[in-house]
C-alpha cells in the first residue's frame, strides 16, 4: 500500500528542506506521496531541480500563508 | 550536470566554510560524488584540534547579524552539514599530502572526517571531468 509521508522542512534553510526531503525519499516505496511543507524562500525552484534531478513526479507545487507546500510521487523508484 | 564536484578548500575562514556545507551537502543530495581536496587555511580546521574557524575582519560588521539568522534557523555547524553528507552521499574528504608534511600532519592527526592523505596527481586523476570549485 502507497503511503503519504509529511515532511515538516519549515523554518529551516538551504539546504535543510531538500536533505530532509532526500532522507524522506531514501525510506520511500514506490508509489508513496511526499509530502513537504517548507518556508525556505528558494525551496520551490530547488524542489522543481530536485524532481528534475532524481525523475519523480511533481504533483503539486503551491504557497499559502508564506509556507510552500510540495507534493511528490515516487515514480523513479522500481 | 557534473559528472561530480571537486572542491578544492584552500581558505581557512568561517564564511568559506558555508559555502563548502551548502554545495556538497547538496551535491550529496542529487546523488553525485563530491572529492574535497583541503590544503592552505584550511588544514588547521580539519585536525583533532581542530580551532573554531574566525570570520573575517572585514565583513566583521555583518556577523552578529549573520550568526543571530543561523540560530534562528537552527542551522547545524559546516562540521555537522558535511558529515551528514558523508553518510548519505558519496563525499569523501582528502587532505594535501603537500601541506601535512610542511605541518608535520599525520593520519592520526587528522579529524575522523578526513578519509586519507593524497598528492594532486592522485586527486586531479580521480576528479577527471568533475567540475572543480575553488574555496
């Protein structure tokens, strides 16, 4: 079973979101829903590289009240 | 994208040390190898005794404020950034074999980050086509 997995990167900085985000991924299934909110200011450029980088899928991508909120699917993972 | 990073540390203050935490922390991150070469300044910082590396005089004025932001953010030392990025990707730390000698280093000198003592020959020939960045 796909599971949803919520990382809470908020209020830390560059590189703190996407490390926590690979650590996250690194333990994930594929399939599984990342889920990660974040206030760094550059993390929604770094997370689109990101998912460029390791060839996952961006579902979602949008911010609200000064927190950015992600969300993943594992798709690179076999 | 690179191949991998070379970073080849050579300034020994506490603002190039952000620098070094942030790219091969990130690096580490989108799984691509990072070979750090330490020599000049930045020896001292990489021993068992290793001091508390000092921001420049310069830019003196804007270090309180510098400092206040990373506490704020909890942002963990360049040490802890980098060995955290030793155990989740492919980084391994080398220090000038040059400089040891000229500083009367040896292995068990070294902090236990350091991986081994090489020349520039053994550092340039396993870093052919790695981007290099100098610090």
């Amino acid at each position: 079973m796909p599971e949803k997995i919520v990382v809470d990167a908020r209020n830390m900085a560059c590189p703190g979101p996407i490390t926590k985000l690979t650590k996250a991924y690194r333990k994930a299934k594929p399939g599984d829903i990342i889920e990660v909110l974040a206030t760094d200011p550059g993390f929604k450029p770094d997370v689109q590289a990101w998912v460029q980088r390791t060839g996952n899928e961006l579902l979602e991508l949008k911010e609200e009240g000064g927190v950015i909120k992600a969300v993943i699917k594992v798709t690179a993972k076999k | 994208m690179a191949k991998g990073l070379a970073i080849i540390m050579f300034t020994g203050q506490a603002e190039y040390f952000i620098p070094l935490a942030v790219l091969t922390q990130t690096a580490a991150n989108f799984g691509i190898p990072v070979r750090i070469f330490v020599t000049g300044f930045a020896l001292p910082y990489f021993t068992k005794n290793k001091p508390e590396p000092r921001f420049s005089k310069e830019f003196e004025d804007m270090v309180p404020k510098l400092e206040e932001g990373m506490k704020k953010l909890n942002m963990p030392s360049w040490y802890d950034i980098v060995k955290e990025a030793k155990e989740t990707g492919d980084v391994k730390i080398y220090v000038c074999s040059l400089m040891a000698e000229v500083m009367g280093l040896k292995k068990e000198d070294l902090d236990p980050i350091v991986d081994d003592i090489v020349g520039a020959a053994y550092f340039m020939q396993t870093t052919e086509g790695y981007q290099v960045i100098f610090i």
